[in-house]
C-alpha cells in the first residue's frame, strides 16, 4: 500500500532553483508549482524505494554487469519477442548478469527505435509492458529516455503540423537565412527540415535525421511532458535511465549548441527530482564525445548523472591491440577517477552503433585514427563521418563487429580461430577488469561477426552490427563444441562469474596502473575496503613476453603462490617477493593471493 511521503524541502528548493533558472521567474515558479503537484501524485502511487545507501550491498558492486540488446534480439514463432528474450536470458545468463538495457521498445518509425513515436507504450510487435515487467523481476532495467527528438510519425510533431496551439511551441522553428555555422554536427545530414503546416512551411531542427525531429526545451511544458515519461518508467520497473544523445538538448543559435549549460542543469533537475521520488533509479549520460566533455555529466559528482559511457576505451582498445602497444591505453586509464563514490563509469566497447572515434582525440595522432579506419574497411566494414564547422569531413564512428575489429575474418583459417577468440576474449577482459561497471553489447557476449547482409538489405552502415537471431538456432550453435558463438559464450561467462566473485573488481574500488613493457596492460584492483587485491596482465599482442614484478609495494597476500582466476593455475613467487611470468600472446591472467 502506498504511504506518504513528503519532499526534503531543500530538495523541493532545488527543483524549483533549476525551473526558475532555465525559465525565469513567473514560468518557473508556474512550472514548479505544476512539478510539485505531479511529484505528490507519484507518490501517492508508489511506495518510496529505498535509498542506495539502504541497501544490502549498496546499488552498484561487483556483480554488476548490463547486457545490451533489442527488444527482438531473439525470436520465436507464436511468441512476443520480450517474452523469448525474457526466457533466454533467465535460462542462459542468470547470475552471469544482473541488468539489461533494451534497446528503445516504442513504437518507432526509422534508426531501429530511436525515433520514437509514442514515449509510453510497448511495441506491440514485441509485447506488453507486463513482458517488460516480468523481465524486470530478474534482472535489473535499463530504459532508454530518447528525449533530445520524437519521430515526425509522432502525435506531438503530427499536432504541430496541424496547427495546433498546445503543441505550436513543442518544437524548434529557424527563420531562413539563420546563420547556424557554428552548430556541431555529430552526422553529415542537413541541420533543418522544411515542413508544410497550416501557416505555411516552416524549417524545423533535425541533428539526426528529418524523422527525428528535436524537441523544444525552452519551453517548460515540453520538459514537464518529459519528467511524466520518466516517471512513467520509473513505475514500469526502470532501475537505469538512459539520457540518449543528451549533450544536444539545449539549442542557443550562436553557440555550438552542445552542453549547453542548461542541458547540464536539465540533467540536474531531473537528478533531483529521481532522488525525490526514486532515489534508487540512476540516471546514465550517452555523450559520445571527447572524454574531459564526457565526465562533465557527473556534475559534481553529486548532482548529475551517477554514470557516464566510457566512450574512449572502444578505440583506445582497438589501437592497442591493432599496434601491439598499450602505452596510449595505459596512460588514459591512468588518469581516470569518477568524482564521488556514488559515481561510476560504464565500461563497454561495442553497441547498437558503431564504434566512436571522437572519444579519442587529443589521445591517438592522425596516423593512429587513419590505421583504424583502414583497419576497419580491410576487415569487411565501413566508416561513417560527420560535417566540421568548415564544411569538411572527418571519421566519426567505425561500423563493423567488435571481434571482426580486432581480427580480420579473411584471415580465419591462417590465423586460426582461436587465436581470433583470445584476441576478443583478451580485449574483454581489460573491458571487465576497469573500475566502472561493464555493458556488454548482446553480439559481443555472442561471437557474432559483422552483418554485411543486413547493409545490404537497409542501406544502413549500422545494421552491420544489428542482427537479430532465431531462438532455436541460436540455441543450438551454442550448444555446439565447435562453433564460434559456443567458445566465445562460454569463456566470456566465465570471466563474468570470475568477475562478480571477486570484491576487488567493485565499480568503485581503487585501481592502480602499472608501468610494464608496451604490449602488456597490467593493474592492480583493491576491494573498497581494502583487504583483497587482484592483479590483471593482459598481452595485448601476438607475441609471448616475459615480465619481472616486485609484489611488495602491491601488498598482494600471497603465501609464496598466486593463483589465476581465469584458467586455475599457480605461480610461485620467488625471493624477494618477486613475481616472474611468462604470458603467452593475448594471455589474461588475475592473480590473487
């Protein structure tokens, strides 16, 4: 039964802060006095979560990890989409993972559910939000909020075309001949949109496509519409809310109209008004973007988002492993730290979409971007780019599988399968061993290499890394000894039930970077507390390499003997506390005493 529960009055002041702030006065105080009333009736629904101090083992530990995948990433006949994805999960990855993003289940219109057509309702190709539900019993959820634009096939922009009123200034109208130079432009596609309505045509803003169509934030009435959809999946079981494509919400012709200060504060009020109502549900940025512009989205580290994607490591990754060399993967890790114990970074390296390159600036030269681009167009893939302020272009993300990234599916029978596998596996395991917690992209967990029919059959580079399976045979190549999918499988799940077995791997314990020979990736993880230690080697290249460690400053507790997690062996220690291997190409070993 719900019971009442009223807002921290600080807390009511800050939200009403944040609307006078981005709105004035008068529209602010309105819009706070109409927040207030939509807070109290929550509540009145819902029985207030516990906070994340609350509980058991705080909110995020080590046995975190969030699957990435559709809605209908796997399907059955005569069955909803949710409802198999729901069993194949239960069946083959229950406490391997504890969470699952899906991907956009809204009805859509174009970029496979990122244009969205109603906020509030389940595809009902894929289900019901009863199959959402259900899933959310055992796994913990992750919905994406695609807020920076709706679909043209949407009610809202449909009203708008029709003329009317409530929805006259849902939307952003540009005069012609606007000069918007200096708008960035994360795609190479036309910034506005011309559009027939009853008062003639009018250019409205598109940054990703004429069907996505950017909602207006300046007016509070869209932000108010907005903070009612996620509460709405806060009701339906959202334990993560995705801010997609969030760093473009705010426009402000003359000005770059990416982070904006009123999209961090945005991201703020919305930060206070979950930690109101919902203080266990966190808020997650999508910010593919330099790295110091990323970690902005923590805020303070108290009043933003708890987490942000670690967008770097993919390309950072693939350089490593491209040269053989993880000194640039190195000195990057080196310097990351989340500003709050009760922040933390989503590690991953593959998705839905390709692979950001923008991330990496300032870290790899010219040279080192132009080898993973032609990298990736000799393993079969492609390459998409963006428009620069100067009208000319540059890569902005790399479309092709992760493990075709890494390896050249040409060269399978010369190389070898399973010297692919450690490859992959390898990159892997720097992704899980990184303070942060790990998103796993469905197709990585799966072996699956890149999708040139589907290119073919949309037209779309993306859809190089969206296949979708069949139940039966997915299950049945998993089953097989001597398919790619089983071998990658198995050993990926078993780095993640090493992972969540061992405290030193918690999101916020303290990781220390070690200084090794360039083709070896190496860091110490310390529990919170600080009583047990694990040390991670990674060989990042094809060749066998010897490494001499002194344990003593490590204070790793070893008895003379440290064993690996991975494959179960054991290394003595010699005098002096001195630690010699002998790690083989793309070997991954966590040691603990």
């Amino acid at each position: 039964m719900a019971r009442e529960h009223q807002i921290p009055n600080p807390l009511r002041e800050r939200i009403r802060g944040y609307l006078v702030s981005l709105y004035g006065r008068e529209a602010g105080d309105t819009a706070a006095r109409q927040l207030q009333r939509t807070l109290e009736t929550f509540l009145q629904r819902n029985t207030p979560s516990p906070s994340k101090d609350e509980l058991r083992d705080g909110w995020l530990c080590e046995r975190d990890a969030v699957l990435i995948t559709y809605g209908d990433q796997i399907t059955e006949p005569d069955t909803a989409p949710l409802k198999s994805l729901g069993e194949f999960l239960a069946e083959n990855m229950g406490g391997v993972l504890s969470g699952v993003h899906i991907l956009p289940f809204f009805p859509y219109s174009s970029d496979d559910g990122f244009s969205v057509i109603d906020y509030v309702r389940v595809d009902p190709d894929l289900g019901t939000w009863d199959d959402i539900e259900r899933l959310g019993r055992t796994f913990r959820l992750m919905f994406d909020a695609v807020i920076n634009h709706i679909s043209a096939h949407s009610d809202w922009f449909q009203r708008f075309l029709q003329g009317d009123a409530a929805y006259a200034d849902h939307f952003i109208v540009v005069e012609p001949g606007t000069d918007l130079s200096l708008v960035t432009r994360p795609r190479a596609l036309p910034l506005l949109t011309t559009v027939d309505t009853p008062s003639g045509q009018k250019l409205v803003w598109t940054t990703f496509s004429t069907d996505q169509i950017d909602l207006n934030f300046a007016n509070p009435e869209v932000l108010l519409d907005i903070i009612d959809v996620l509460l709405l999946y806060v009701e339906k079981g959202a334990d993560i809310i995705r801010l997609d494509a969030i760093a473009y919400l705010w426009k402000e012709i003359g000005t770059p109209c990416i982070h904006r200060p009123q999209t961090h504060q945005v991201v703020q009020l919305m930060r206070a008004v979950l930690d109101a109502v919902a203080p266990h549900v966190l808020l997650i940025t999508e910010t593919n973007v330099p790295h110091e512009e990323n970690v902005s989205y923590f805020g303070d580290g108290t009043n933003e988002a708890q987490l942000v994607y670690q967008f770097p490591l993919a390309p950072l990754v693939l350089n490593a492993f491209h040269s053989g060399d993880a000194r640039h993967l190195h000195r990057w890790a080196a310097g990351l730290a989340p500003p709050s114990q009760t922040t933390t970074f989503f590690n991953f390296t593959a998705s839905h979409d390709g692979i950001g390159v923008r991330p990496a600036e300032g870290i790899l030269d010219a040279a080192e971007f132009q080898q993973l681009v032609d990298k990736t167009q000799k393993h079969g893939g492609f390459v998409s780019f963006k428009t620069n302020p100067d009208g000319s272009q540059s890569p902005y993300e790399l479309n092709i599988s992760f493990f075709d990234a890494l390896s050249d599916p040409s060269l399978m029978d010369e190389e070898g399968a399973q010297m692919q596998v450690d490859r992959f596996l390898a990159s892997q395991a720097i992704m899980l061993s990184l303070a942060g917690v790990p998103g796993i992209y469905v197709h990585s967990l799966l072996g699956s290499r890149s999708f040139r029919a589907g290119v073919e059959a949309s037209g779309r580079y993306r859809s190089i890394n969206r296949e979708k399976f069949r139940r039966l045979a997915l299950e049945a190549e998993l089953k097989d000894p001597g398919s790619l999918r089983h071998n990658v499988f198995q050993r990926y799940t078993h780095l993640l039930r090493v992972r969540a077995s061992q405290p030193a791997f918690h999101p916020n314990g303290p990781q220390r970077l070690l200084v090794t020979e360039p083709p070896l990736f190496a860091m110490l993880r310390t529990s919170p507390d600080g009583l047990e230690r694990v040390l991670c080697i990674h060989n990042v290249s094809a060749a066998q390499h010897k490494l001499r460690l002194d344990l003593t400053p490590l204070r790793l507790s070893h008895g003379g003997v440290l064993d690996d997690l991975v494959d179960g062996g054991r290394h003595e220690v010699g005098a002096g506390d001195e630690l010699a291997l002998s790690i083989a190409p793309y070997q991954v070993l966590w040691l603990k005493g």
